[in-house]
C-alpha cells in the first residue's frame, strides 16, 4: 500500500509537574506538549487521521548554556515546522512509506541545519511527522503498527542506511508477538527524595500519589531503577547509600538499576576514577553489582574523541557504556559500536524507524559474536496519552523487557487531560489505566504495565486526541507555561 499526507496540524498542551524533575542542569516544572494531527490517503479514496505528540523540554536536545528553555521550544518548533514541510512537499503524492520517510527524513534535517539546529533538535522534527504517518498508515491497513511490519507493508529497506544490514531479515530482529507487559524502570531525579523521611513536613504533597522512591518500590514493586549521578563523589557516595538501604528494605529482591551520567564526565578517565572511589564503598558493592549499563556518561561532544574511544575499548571495569545524547543522526550507533560503546537508547523522539534499524544493529553485532550489546527503552518525560502510548507500544515491538518510566512519578495521573479523554482512556485501556480519584491514572501492578492493548489498529491505539481541549500552535504563546 502507498500513502500520502493531505494535511499538517499543530496543536500544544501545556504540563504542569506535581514534582520537579532535575537532570542535569535542568529543573523540569513544566512544559508544553505539540500534538500532530496529520491526515493521509491512499490515492484510492480511502482517508484517516495519524496522530503523535511530546514535550519539549528544556537542556535535552540542545544544553547549548547560551540558549534558555524559550529558545529551546523555539528551536523545536522550528524543526517541527521543518518536518511539516518536508513531508508535506515529499508526501504530496502516493508512496512507499519507508520511501517517503527517507527522503522527508533527510529533507528535515537539511532544512532544520540552515537554521542552525543540532542533530537532535532536526531529527525531532522528522519523528513526529513519522510517528503520525505510521499512525495514519498503520489505519489505512486496518492493523497495528506489529502486523505491519510483520506483513512487510512498510516496505522497509535496512541496507539504505546500513549497508552490514543488507542481508537481514526485520521480521528477525522482532519478537514473534509483541510483548505483553514492560517492566517500568523508575527514574530517580537529583531531586527526587529516596525516603519518606527525605520530605519536609511543609513539602509533603498528599495527593495520593508516592511522593519518594521508598514508597513507588513499597507500594508498586518496582524492580528496575534509573539513577541520575553527578560525576561529584562527595554527593554521589551518600545519595548512593541511601538509594542502596531504601531499595534493599522496599524493593523485589531482584531488582537492577542503571546509571544515568548525563554527560557530566569528560573522559574515561574521569568515569573510571569515579567508579573505583564507588566501589571502595562497602555499603555500595550490593547495589553495584546489580547496575545494568551506563548511560552516556561521556558529554555528547567528547563522546567520540580519539582519547575516549582508545580509552573505552580497552575499559575492562566499567558496565556497558551505552549513548543516548550522542545519537544524533541514523548512523550515530552503527559508529559508536565501532568506538566501544555497548548499547544504544531507544526514545521515539529520536524516531521510530530508526529505533527499529538500531535494533537490528544491535542483533547483527552480537550474531557475529562481537560483544554483548543491547538496546535500551529510556523517557524523555513522557505523557498520556499519545506519547506514552506509542512509546510503549514501540518498546514491546522492540522486545524491551524493561523501559524508563517517569511521567507517572513527575505528573498527577491523567489530570492534564479533558473529561472526554480520561473515559476515553478507561474504556479503551481498562488494562493499562485504572480510576484515580476523579480521574485515571497508568496502572503499575507488581512493577508491570499491561501494554496488551496498545496493538489494535494504528500506532499505540491512540484515539482522538481532544484538540478542543488544546491551543492551535498559532495561538499559544511561552508564557502560557506560567512559572517554569
């Protein structure tokens, strides 16, 4: 089937965080949503609207420390207005959809580049076009995202990008169902309090939500943790202590963690003498057993110095050394592995396809015995219902047992959305939300989503968003954000 896009719509939901949300220099109160409302045809009289969302969020895609959270939604408006135009022009007529996306993909970043963005920055403005035209194509085929592309009816041509991907098999590189359940793995922010003791009285919010880390592994048996570190062993070394004695009390005894470097080393060097002075704590030996993978640790534009890549390949202590900030382009990983690097992130902000060709990637490297390496799910702060949804429903696709959560921690429920949206939400989804007080929430039994019912028809199983209930992009204004 051949698609084509009719039309490129923007609208914004501004979120408001129960809770700050520190990574990095970065302090996360607030933060608008884009919402993509494309529609596509087939050329044959058949129609349907393909929908895709995030948040632009401040120092992620760009930590430029001359640009401001204002100018950061600038810059990714503008690559989103980039993406519009590519696809538009690109998508006028009927087409192959990995066809169309290649050639919109790269017209994007072309044109987000005249303007001066980051890789990142550009490539955002690709993925929400694409994420909608999977959406609206997966519709158009009566089937889920998973049947398509076990069907082949995207047409995907790996070896256009990777040429080491011309003799293989999608279809292999993808689970013979789509997983069920995913296991969350809970961020825990540099201002997160670990215990419920951490929370001053007058800061207790009572909202009927965990408010420290304590009580989402006591009460939700979280088993998978993401730790934020600072590269600053006098603030790391007791943080860490007190992570390892709450989880050690309230936690499955199975749990694992990762670490989360966010940039803040230099060199390998620096990442080594930071982890042999953890490991000389006694108290940090169970915990640190239990790490998983560390995750870009090195500052994005160091990432790939000849220093660090002699240094990396020759580390024999350190977990898998993974990047996430530094895969900025398609053929970002397929490099990195060739730097040490033992793994890659999956955000559906850095793209869909790309996730799916990474994955590939990653089963290539290790079929021919080069290494154990891994792809991981992680979360830029995503929310009900449109960005969580096709998050999550491209995890299971990917067979990501386990992927970062942490809207549910940074934002109350479902309480951004209108009325018609939560019902939405509770009759579609009875198995992935749950009742909430006066609304809904995402529900986490014994750790788990139960994402069995984002694979019906389209990407996520996402409805109608309630574009009512938003501002048109061309009316909604920075300060709509309020104190952020």
């Amino acid at each position: 089937m051949k698609v084509a896009i009719s039309s490129i719509e923007f609208f914004v939901r501004n979120v408001r965080t129960r809770l700050p949300f520190k990574y990095g220099k970065a302090v996360l109160t607030s933060t608008p949503v884009l919402h993509i409302r494309m529609e596509v045809h087939d050329g044959e009289g058949h129609k349907t609207y393909g929908y895709s969302a995030d948040c632009l969020p401040p120092k992620w895609f760009d930590k430029s420390p001359e640009k401001d959270f204002r100018q950061n939604v600038v810059d990714l408006l503008s690559a989103a207005e980039s993406g519009r135009e590519s696809y538009l022009e690109i998508g006028k007529s009927p087409g192959y959809l990995f066809d169309l996306w290649l050639k919109a993909y790269t017209g994007t970043v072309e044109s987000a580049g005249t303007h001066h963005l980051n890789g990142l920055t550009s490539s955002f403005g690709s993925s929400l076009m694409e994420r909608a035209l999977l959406d609206g194509f997966s519709k158009l085929f009566g089937a889920s995202l998973f049947d398509c592309l076990s069907q082949r009816a995207l047409r995907i041509e790996p070896e256009r990008v990777h040429s080491r991907l011309a003799t293989r098999n999608l279809r292999d590189s993808l689970p013979e169902a789509p997983l069920d359940r995913i296991a969350v793995r809970q961020t825990i922010g540099l201002a997160d309090p670990i215990r419920d003791s951490d929370i001053p009285k007058e800061e207790i919010l009572d909202d009927g939500l965990p408010q420290s880390i304590e009580a989402w592994a006591r009460d939700f048996g979280i088993r998978y943790y993401k730790i934020k570190i600072t590269n600053d062993l006098k603030t790391d070394i007791p943080r860490l202590e007190a992570i390892a004695a709450t989880l050690k009390k309230a936690a499955p005894s199975d749990y694992k963690v990762s670490l989360d470097g966010n940039e803040t080393f230099q060199t390998v060097e620096e990442l080594e003498r930071w982890y042999r002075g953890v490991h000389a704590e006694s108290d940090l030996e169970d915990l640190l057993a239990r790490v998983l993978y560390i995750e870009q640790p090195i500052e994005r534009f160091a990432a790939f110095d000849a220093s660090v890549v002699s240094h990396l390949n020759h580390a024999k202590d350190l977990p898998p050394v993974i990047i996430d900030e530094s895969d900025d382009s398609l053929g970002t990983f397929n490099m990195a592995a060739d730097h040490g690097y033992r793994g890659v992130s999956f955000k559906n902000c850095k793209g869909a396809i790309k996730g799916l060709l990474n994955k590939m990637l990653v089963d290539d490297f290790n079929s021919k015995n080069e290494g154990d390496y891994l792809l991981t799910g992680e979360d830029l702060m995503n929310t009900s219902v449109v960005p969580v949804q096709q998050d999550l429903a491209m995890a299971s696709i990917l067979g990501l047992t386990h992927v970062e959560r942490n809207g549910h921690h940074y934002c109350h429920g479902l309480d951004h959305l209108s009325k018609k949206e939560v019902e939405a939400c509770l009759s579609n989804h009875p198995k992935f939300y749950e009742p909430f007080k006066d609304g809904a929430r995402i529900r986490i039994s014994d750790g788990f989503i139960d994402v069995s019912s984002l694979h019906n028809q389209g990407f996520g199983s996402v409805m109608e968003p309630d574009f009512d209930f938003m501002t048109p992009l061309e009316e909604w204004k920075f300060e709509d954000l309020g104190d952020s």
